[in-house]
C-alpha cells in the first residue's frame, strides 16, 4: 500500500459513494494489477485508477531511456478498461489518472 493509492480509495469512498474498494487488483487475464478499483452499486459504476506517485521526478516512465508515458499509461488503461467491460458489464467504467505533480 502507498499513500497515493489510499488517498484515491478514501476519495471513491468519500466523494464517489463507492461501497467496494480493491487495492492493486491482479488482472487474471493479462499480466499486471490495477492500483485502485472502486465499486459504486447504486450506480452501477466501476472505477479503475491508476496511481503514480513520482515526487520527486514528475509522471516520468521511461523505456530503453526514452519517455515512455504515453505509450504505458494507454497498455494500463486499455487493460484497466477491458477488465471492467469483461467482469462488469453492466457497470459503467470509469478510467481516472492519479498524479501529484
């Protein structure tokens, strides 16, 4: 557990009424986690985030030392998305960023 991800799982039982929330959730179907999931059953909305605490360097991913932002956190979310679309299909998903800087 990081602060940045329970600052997010606080903020989805707090702000969004989430009554399910899920730290680092594993994907069964492709390899990697979801930091935080938060589940809204009144709703039916499922929220999927990923949480980059970079204090001191900023958003800053980085393969084969070239950026590498864009290209990952699209992988992340395309996988965050079609998790919820698979196990929820009747929730509405809703993708958030969590960043401090």
């Amino acid at each position: 557990m990081n602060i940045g991800e329970e600052i997010v799982g606080e903020y989805l039982r707090l702000c969004e009424a989430c009554q399910f929330i899920q730290y680092n959730l594993s994907t069964p179907d492709t390899q990697g986690e979801i930091d935080v999931v938060g589940i809204n059953l009144e709703d039916h909305r499922i929220f999927v985030c990923e949480v980059a605490v970079h204090l001191e360097t900023g958003l800053q991913y980085v393969r084969d030392n070239q950026p590498d932002n864009v290209a990952r956190l699209c992988k992340k979310f395309i996988k965050d998305i079609e998790y919820a679309q698979k196990y929820f299909p009747d929730y509405t998903p809703v993708a958030m960023l969590w960043s401090p800087i």
